[in-house]
RNA sequence: AACGAGGUGGGGUAGUCUGGAUAUCCCGUCGGGCUCAUAACCCGGAGAUCGGUGGUUCAAAUCCAUCCCUCGUUACCA
C-alpha cells in the first residue's frame, strides 16, 4: 500500500501543565510508531498538532501565577514541544526527508493567527448555512469588589441542589443525588474561584451547532467502522449516538479563546467554545503546514497541497486519517468532529439545514478511517493526577533516561485494551531481561563474535556467508516480518513489538545451536565450522532486520545499531520491505563494538526518585521538576483552587473563631446512603443530641466509640451528608497512611466544655 | 451509592467482538546445557477446574442469565 496518503491526527495536549507518561502512553508515542512505520512504508504522510491553549483552567492558572495566559501558554508549549522531541518524535524536520510530496509534520498551536482565521471563517460559513441555531440562556454573573464582572461556567459555581437540598452542588448537576437541572435553578449560589463576589443570573446569547441534523449520516459512519474501530470506541460512540443528538453550544462567555467573527457589541465577550474549536486544529494545521512549509519546500500544489491529506480525490479515494488520543476523547473525535467535518462541507456546497446531509464525495473533506483510542496509563496502580503530583512527568523523566527505555517499556506496556500501569520495578525489569538481555545482547553477540575473524574488505562476515545454508532462517524472518507488518496496520503495538523482539530471540537460538565460538581460531574448513560460520553472517542480516524493524518503536537505538553494522544513511529512510532484503551486500564498522543499551539498576532508580520527590515540594513553581507520587491516595481529591503551597500563618482570631467542644458519644449508627459514615449522636452539652456525620468506618467498630469523650468542632456550618445534615466535625488524627485516631479527652469533664 | 472497566498458572498478559481440538507470551521457579555475550544466551519440567453458579450448543475462556470480588470516575471523610 505504498504512496498513500496518511494524515496523523494526534490529540492537542493542553498547555496547562507540563506532559506525563500517562499523556504519553495514551496519545504521543503511539501516533509517532504508526507515522515511522508508514513512511517507511512508502506511504506520504502528514502528521499535525500542536498545543491547546485556549479556556477558563488556563486564566485559571494565569490568575494563580499573577501573570497573563499568553504567558502560561508560551511556557508550556515550549516545554511540551521541547520534550516530545526529545521522545523522539518526529515533529521535525517539518518537510519529509524525501521531499515535500511525501508530507511531513507541523506541531502547531492554537494562539496561531492563522488557526483563529481558519476557526473563524469555518463559524461564519456554518452560520451562514444554518447550521447554528441561536438561543438565549441564564448564566451566572460575578461582579467582584473593584466592580468588574464575568459570566462563570457552571462548574465554577456552588450552590444548594434544588432537588436534595445537598450543599456543594455544581451549577449544572448534584453530585449527591445525580440530578442535573438548569445552573438557574441552584440555590445560594457562591463562585468557587471568588466566594465573597455578588452573584447574579443574566441572560446571554449563545449559538448551537445542530449535531441532531447529522444523527443518522454519524449513524451510517458508525455503522461502517463497526469492523475497524476498537471495542472501546465502538461503546462509546453507541453510547453518544443511542442517547439521540442534540445541538450544542459553540459560544460561550469566555475571555481567553477565539473571537466570535461577528459585528456588534452583544457579542463582546463572547468565545469560541474549545471544542469547537480545538478540533477544527487538525484541519487549521494541515493549512498551515502549507502555508508555511509546503509552499517554499516546492510542493506542487502549493498552498493547496493540505487537500491532498484532507480531500477525497476524484478517483473517489478517500486519505487515510488516524486520529490518536486517550479514552476521554473518543466522542469529539467519532461524533462531535465528523459531523463538523459534514458540516462544513454541506455548507461549501452552498446547502442549508434543509438539505439532506451528504457523505463526503469527491472533492470533499474526509471523514476519520480509524480512531485507534487508548485506555489509561495507571501509575503504581493509581491514576496519574497533577493536583495530587501523583505523576512521572515527561522532561524529568528524559532528563535521566533513555528515551528508548520509555518507548519501549510504553509500547509493550501499551494500554491498547485496558489501563496498564507504570511502575520503576517493572520498567527496570522489562528494559533489563528483555529489551537489553534479548536485543541488545544479541547484537552484541553477533558483532563481538565478528571482530575477532580476520576482516575481510567488507569486514569479517562477508566472506563466510553460504546463502544456500540460512535459507529457514530468512523464510523464518520473513515470516516475522509478516506479522509485524500485520500487527501495525492493525494498530497493535504490543503485539509488533512482541514479534520485533522475538526475531531477536530467533537469533539467540540459532547462535546457541550453531556455537560459532568454537571455530573462531581452528583452521580447518570442515562443514561444521562453515555452517556454523554462515549462521554467525546471517546474525549481521538479522541484526539489520532489527535495527530496520524496530525503528518506529526504537528510533534512537536503531541509529545506533545501524552505524554499528557499518550501514551508512538514514535508516529511518529505509525501505520496510529491506528488512529482508537478503541481496544487500554486507558491511562492517571496524570500531569495537559497544553494547546498545545499558542496564538499569533498580536500586539507584528507586533512591533518585525518592529524593525528587522530596525536593519537588520544595520547587512547585519549577514546572519540569519531578514529581513521583508516592502511595496512591483517593482521599484528596482534585479542587479547583488548591491551596498554595507552602506555610500560611493564621491569625490567632482567625483561630479563636473554630470553637471546639467537648462531646460524648452517645450512639453509633451505619450511614443509610453512604459508604464509609457513621451517624454519631452525641451528648454536646445542650438538651438536644448532636448528629455528625463521620467517615470512621474503616477505623472503628460502633461499640468501640460509644461512651468515648471527643472534641468537636461545634460552630462548622451545618450541612447535609448524603441526605443527613452533620452539625459539626470530630477530630482525629491521621498518619496519612491507614491511621485514624479520634482525639479523646484526658480524665472527666462536663460535655460542652471549651477547647482552646 | 451511581456510572464505567475488569477477574485467565506465583506476578504480568494474549485469546473473548467473529465459539472448535494439547489456552499465548514475558518474568519468576525447578532441572539441564553453553561459556561468544551486559549476572547475559539456549533446552526441558512443574504450575491454570480461564471469579462462582446455572443455561444455550455436538462443542464455551469465548454467547445468555445471575451472583461474588477488584479497579477507576464521581460522591463521601478524620
């Protein structure tokens, strides 16, 4: 399947943070595999994406840091290209090495000009086919004490559930009973970025993209794909499309974003919504690309050579596009994108929201071919979280490894299926008996065995070699070959790799039963030492099979072995199919051989990243400083304004304002509706009996609380627990590890007493 | 608790959509071999009632039902 065309579609990581190797595994090194593979293929290939910039978490963060978004999203962006690079993935050079006609690869972002024009135009088009409808909705409105005011998004807002009267619920649905409701409807609302500020509800305008008109043409894309798309893309989509399309907002009242491309002073404001937006990147950027690289690069199409990846051609053959990103992102990328990609060509035509939507034809853009989504990189079995700074971050990480080790352990490790996890003990495991103690080793073998024959012009192997005797072993490779050809186009990295790495073990064995260390000083030219000798050459083949082989999974390895076997030029440039090509003639570099690979060891590893972690605390605003996450830990969970870090001194009014108590507990009852709580009575000193709620069940049996003296926290805001209002808080002490203690009270005093 | 994912030798995994004969591979373990090679390599053995139960079928790891357990998200929490 030579020449053809592949657009590579990866998932625009947000320049919000730096990358993890849960990012990585998800949506980077994948996309980066399947690009190598192809162009070695033969096939031309564009592969696009870039940083997304753009939406409230970044002003979020810029507010934190007291400096602008642009700013935040500069640092990130330079960060986040500058480690995928060093991964190894090839966003550069932008202009393929074999000329511009085979593609190339632009890693872009979404502050572009010329991205923001595109996003715009693509607006105003669907608008104008009627695509959009407009509606008019109540959002929430904050004015703060300088008296500048902003619209918040729902998830920015608390308030009381107008339906279980639970406190805490977000604007748009409560988390304690499921119901979700209109954001107007929330009772006591209160902005979680900025409690003191008056809230109110306004009206404000908003357009909606009418994804209901593009139900049953996404059906039918569905339906087609039913074959390739992987189970877990299969459910999700059913899963969207079952539910029934309705339209969604385009617009949102948004600071930090695109514009909207319209006249008039109601539209101040007023943004792009990111969804809208950030996906339109993989088209914006296959336009730039041209515009910025293909043009002076000489590609024949000039400034239209994007349409050789994104158009159907007039034969009717569609590009391939393959869009790589993690699990959260299937429905943007199988419903939401195709049905924006239909829509814009609807409206090229000329066709409104009366005309029946068309699958794309010639000359029209393409829809997805694949959508080869991962499931998660799990991190010593607990997600990888930036507010917990439970993460291995990817600049760290390269900082002190060999990128090679990371693509190799992902790749065999791929969350293809199900999430996976990473974690040092494995890592060092697999990079040391597999990668190191199977591959690395063979070579070794094969070129330390090879210098110490007598060198020959084109070193020691080449005179030695009996083609008649290796022929099982090429039809053996070529079977290998096969297969990891078969693996790739299925998107099955694993596997490919699997079957890389068994060819190296294919050599072991053959280098094992023909022990060609014994005849490398006899001087008789018996069979067996001509046997065993050509079987020794064929290990130069298969090691060039190798360097070929593994090159999309190990591009900086391979350069290396293939310098090693004396071969000369690019063997990314390299033909898949020469892998076996046994005609090749055979070469050699009269250098000592150096291994490939050096092993790791595990203690040193787990001793450097204790010590990381110790001073990442110390260095939070450094963004690529590692942070290893020690046990996992469900109890923090993510808040949208962490506290900063570091020490903060209370007042000591501020103090004096918690009044603790003394209180004895009276009853202990299991929680109707909640796992971990007990209703506790208690005796606070009052006439009537206090109910608080406590997550002690994990740590206390009811009898063995009752009639203990505790201190409580008596002037908490009373609030519901899962249907239970909880009037106060006990304390307890917490090693942060599986200890939970309630703090008691010393000898006898009168409940209701003062603690201070 | 709701939703999602998953349970396959000691650990990790493939196979499950599309039913088929001795259930894959890596690590570990036991025994043997080799000594070129980075404590590396090669050969062989032991070890799995494929979470439980019931059903469909000539045939179930695979399909259906039901139960149990684990993980994730959200909720909750000293």
């Amino acid at each position: 399947m030579a020449d053809e065309h592949v657009l590579i579609c990866v998932a625009w990581p947000y320049a919000n943070g730096p990358l993890h190797l849960g990012h990585v595994a998800g949506c980077y090194l994948p996309p980066d595999i399947q690009a190598r593979f192809e162009r070695a293929r033969g096939n031309r290939v564009l592969m696009v994406s870039g940083s997304d910039e753009h939406g409230t978490p970044i002003t979020v963060t810029a507010e934190q840091k007291g400096i602008n978004p642009q700013q935040v999203v500069d640092e990130y962006h330079a960060i986040n290209s500058k480690a995928l690079l060093d991964l190894g993935c090839s966003w550069e050079p932008n202009i393929d090495s074999r000329g511009v006609e085979y593609g190339g690869s632009l890693f872009n972002r979404t502050s572009d000009p010329m991205h923001k024009e595109i996003v715009q135009d693509n607006f105003t088009s669907l608008m104008n086919a009627g695509l959009f409808e407009r509606k008019t909705t109540q959002q929430y409105y904050e004015t703060n004490n300088e008296g500048i005011g902003r619209f918040l998004p729902d998830r920015y807002v608390e308030g009381i559930c107008p339906s279980c009267k639970e406190d805490g619920a977000r604007g748009d649905q409560c988390d304690a009973c499921g119901a979700t409701y209109e954001s107007t409807e929330l009772q006591n609302p209160v902005s979680k970025m900025n409690p003191q500020a008056k809230i109110e509800i306004r009206d404000t305008d908003h357009f909606f993209y009418r994804l209901d008109l593009f139900q049953q043409a996404l059906q039918q894309h569905a339906s087609e794909r039913q074959t390739v798309w992987k189970s877990n893309v299969r459910a999700m989509t059913k899963q969207w499309l079952d539910m029934g399309l309705r339209s969604r907002a385009v617009t949102r009242d948004l600071t930090w974003g695109i514009p909207l491309p319209l006249e008039g002073d109601e539209w101040s404001g007023k943004c792009v919504y990111v969804w809208f937006e950030a996906v339109q990147g993989y088209y914006s950027c296959a336009k730039i690309w041209s515009q910025r690289h293909a043009i002076d690069a000489g590609h024949p199409s000039g400034q239209d050579a994007w349409k050789k990846w994104w158009c159907v051609s007039k034969d009717g053959t569609s590009p391939r596009h393959l869009y790589f990103l993690g699990k959260d992102n299937i429905p943007f990328h199988t419903v939401i994108w195709p049905a924006l990609i239909l829509g814009i060509n609807h409206a090229a035509k000329g066709l409104t929201a009366s005309d029946s939507i068309e699958m794309p034809a010639n000359g029209d853009l393409a829809l997805e071919a694949n959508v080869p989504a991962m499931e998660y990189l799990m991190l010593s079995g607990g997600q990888f979280s930036k507010s917990r700074k439970h993460a291995v971050w990817l600049p760290s990480f390269l900082e002190r490894y060999n990128a090679d080790y990371l693509r190799y352990y992902l790749s065999i490790n791929m969350p293809e299926n199900h999430d996976t996890d990473f974690n040092w003990p494995d890592f060092v495991e697999k990079i040391n008996s597999e990668l190191i103690a199977a591959y690395g080793n063979f070579v070794h073998r094969v070129l330390t065995l090879g210098a110490r024959l007598p060198s020959g012009e084109r070193g020691p192997l080449a005179g030695i070699e009996v083609a008649e005797l290796t022929e099982v072993h090429r039809l053996k490779l070529e079977e290998i070959h096969a297969m990891i050809t078969d693996s790739l186009n299925r998107h099955r990295y694993k596997e490919a790799l699997r079957h890389v790495m068994s060819a190296a073990q294919y050599g072991n064995q053959i280098l094992q039963a023909a022990t060609p260390w014994k005849y490398l000083k006899t001087e008789d030219d018996s069979n067996e030492k001509i046997q065993s000798l050509s079987t020794l050459a064929f290990g130069w083949r298969l090691s060039r099979f190798l360097a070929i082989t593994s090159q999309p999974f190990l591009p900086f390895s391979s350069v290396k072995l293939w310098k090693a076997l004396g071969q000369t030029g690019d063997v990314s440039l390299v033909s898949w199919d020469d892998a076996i090509n046994w005609q090749v003639p055979m070469t050699w570099n009269e250098e000592d051989p150096t291994p490939l690979f050096e092993r790791l060891d595990l203690e040193v590893i787990l001793e450097s990243e204790k010590s990381l972690a110790t001073n990442a605390d110390a260095t939070e605003n450094n963004p690529i400083s590692a942070v290893k996450g020690g046990k996992k830990s469900k109890k923090d969970s993510e808040k949208m304004n962490e506290a900063p870090e570091g020490i903060t001194y209370l007042d000591f009014e501020t103090f004096m304002e918690v009044d603790l108590r003394v209180g004895k507990i009276m009853r202990v009852e299991d929680h109707p509706n909640a796992d971990r709580l007990y209703v506790v009575k208690i005796d606070d000193g009052s006439d009537a009996e206090r109910t608080i709620c406590a997550g002690l069940k994990k740590y206390y049996q009811p009898e063995e609380m009752v009639g203990k003296s505790v201190v409580f926290v008596a002037n908490l805001k009373p609030r519901p627990l899962r249907g239970v209002t909880s009037e106060g808080m006990m304390l307890a002490a917490d090693d942060g590890k599986d200890g939970v203690r309630l703090v008691t009270i010393d000898g006898d005093i009168a409940t209701g007493s003062q603690v201070r």
